[in-house]
C-alpha cells in the first residue's frame, strides 16, 4: 500500500445530522482561507440537493466546495471509493496553499480516511445486482442470507441495516472468503499529519427540534419536487440515494397514498432516528476526537476557532 498523505494542517467535522457541521465549516473556511470537503454519504449525489441538505448555491459560492453531488443516484459510491476522491481533492487543496476542511455526517467516511480500509477485491456488477436484489425480495428474511455465509458479520448487523447486508453477501459471494474475515487485515491510513479531529454533540432535545424543524424547511423549498423527480426515474429501491432521509413518505405522497402531513411527520421521525443513531456511533467509534457540545452558534464558533489555533492551524 502507498504511504499516506501527510497534511500539513486538515481539519476533520463530525456529528449526527441538523448539528450545524456545514455553517461551522463555513465559517472555519472564511477564516482560514479554507477549502470544503463532503463527507456527508448522501451529499455526493446529485439529484436531492435539498433534501439531503447540501449547502445552497450561494454557499458554494462563498468558498471553494468539493465532492457535493459528483456521483449519480444510480450508482454506488463506497466509503473506499470516497476515500480515495478526498485523498486527492485534499492533496489538490494544499497544494494551493489553502486549509482542506472536510465535514460530514458519515462516520465511516472518517475512519476510511485516517485508519485506512480493508483490501477487499471489488464486486462485479452482477453479483452486486444479483444480490441486492435478491435481498430486497428477501425483505425481513434478508438477514438469514448473510448469516448463511458470514454469521461473525451478522451478529453486528442490525436485521433493518439491509444496505450492509447485502455488501457481506456480495463479498461473500464473489471472493469466496467472509467479509468478516477481509476486515481483520491490516490497515494503512489514507491520511496522516496534523489534523484537527471535531464531534460536533449538541443537546439530543435541541438535536431533535432542529431535525423537525429543518425537514418541514424542506418541504417549503424542494424536497416534494426533489422527490417527485426521483421517483420518476424508477431506480432500484436497494441504491443508497433512494434511502435518504425523508424520501420514501414524500414520495408516498406524490404517489397520493398519504398525505402531506403525514409524510412530514414520517421524514422528521426518520431524521430524528437516523440523528440517534449517529451520535451513538460518534460516541463510541470517535472517543479520540473532540468533543464539542455547545449550541449557541456563536459561542461554538468562537470555542473552536481558539482550539484550531491551538493547534497551529490558523494561516495568516
């Protein structure tokens, strides 16, 4: 394996959804002369700017933003193949002299940046279709099929978590060997050097009251039209774009089989669950980073900035 990127100075923005990553990473890349990397799984794709909550167009213009819709919906974007587009884009950043700032909500982005991924070989296309298919058909019977060739990766796999699932069975099936198994190889990181590490943790009830207040935005701006479009296009129900957040109610309610109301209240719930989630995987999988758990935006902005400079990250 090559040797990592050595970065002469990276700041890293983690934490659950509606947190406040992206006006952070604004603010620190104004500051700093800074340049914005996603890291956010759903953001890469082009097609739900709103709903997946992309900065705006006129954010983009403030500062210089990579890797925010590059992929189609109908492909799949893993975090290997992320890791390997940041590397570069942050390798592009410093070498304009400017500060890569990369923020998100998905954690395994992060770890496959600076721990490194497994070597797995890849998956040929139509074993991945024939897979994925076979565990959308399977529906809550999907699990029995990865327990079948990789019980080690079924016991730490939630029965719902169909996405990951199906990649243990695809693995599985197309190298012969579990993917249990691939994950125990060594790692190298893909990133090294001075970098600032940050959890953004807020109150979980101001979490929650920023998550239903945010989809409700949504709706008023283009998630219904976002959705529409998407549904228009028939993808298969098993590519990560079509599990975003909030997406199967508003399309439920293009489609007429529920009302407005109750597709808001499903996509906030969903959101709410998703945000959950997260911070229990940003706890116990990032002990080592920074912890931030002021709400005030301000106040969070000037608290940081004094840790960044700390740090020695601050440019002239």
């Amino acid at each position: 394996m090559s040797e990592p990127l050595t970065t002469k100075g990276a700041i890293l923005i983690a934490g659950p959804t509606a947190s406040g990553k992206s006006a952070l990473a604004l603010a620190l890349a104004e500051r700093l002369d800074g340049e914005i990397v996603n890291a956010d799984s759903m953001q890469i794709y082009r097609e739900l700017r709103v709903l997946t909550a992309r900065p705006s167009a006129a954010e983009e213009a403030r500062v210089p933003h990579h890797l925010y819709g590059v992929i189609s919906g109908a492909e799949l974007c893993s975090a290997g193949r992320w890791s390997l587009m940041a590397v570069k884009v942050i390798a592009d950043i410093e070498a304009r002299g400017r500060v890569p700032i990369v923020v998100g909500g998905t954690g395994l982005y992060f770890k496959a940046l600076i721990e490194g991924f497994s070597p797995i070989p890849d998956v040929p296309d139509e074993v991945r279709e024939a897979v994925r298919a076979e565990v959308e058909a399977a529906g809550e019977d999907a699990h029995a099929l990865l327990q079948a060739v990789d019980p080690a990766l079924a016991e730490v796999i939630r029965p719902s978590d169909r996405q990951r699932i199906a990649r243990g069975v695809e693995v599985a099936r197309a190298t012969g060997r579990p993917l249990s198994a691939w994950q125990k190889e060594p790692r190298e990181p893909l990133l090294a050097g001075n970098i600032a590490k940050i959890v953004l943790a807020p109150d979980r009830a101001w979490l929650r009251a920023r998550c239903d207040a945010r989809f409700e935005a949504m709706v008023q701006v283009g998630a219904i039209e976002e959705a529409r479009a998407l549904a228009a296009r028939n993808l298969a129900p098993e590519l990560p774009v079509m599990k975003t957040l909030g997406l199967r109610p508003l399309i439920d309610y293009v489609s007429g089989k529920i009302e407005l109301s109750e597709a808001v209240a499903l996509g906030q719930a969903e959101t709410r669950a998703y945000a959950k989630r997260q911070e229990t995987w940003l706890r116990t999988q990032m002990i080592a980073w920074q912890t931030f758990s002021e709400q005030d935006s301000e106040r969070l902005k000037a608290i940081i900035f004094s840790f960044i400079d700390d740090l020695g990250l601050t440019r002239p």
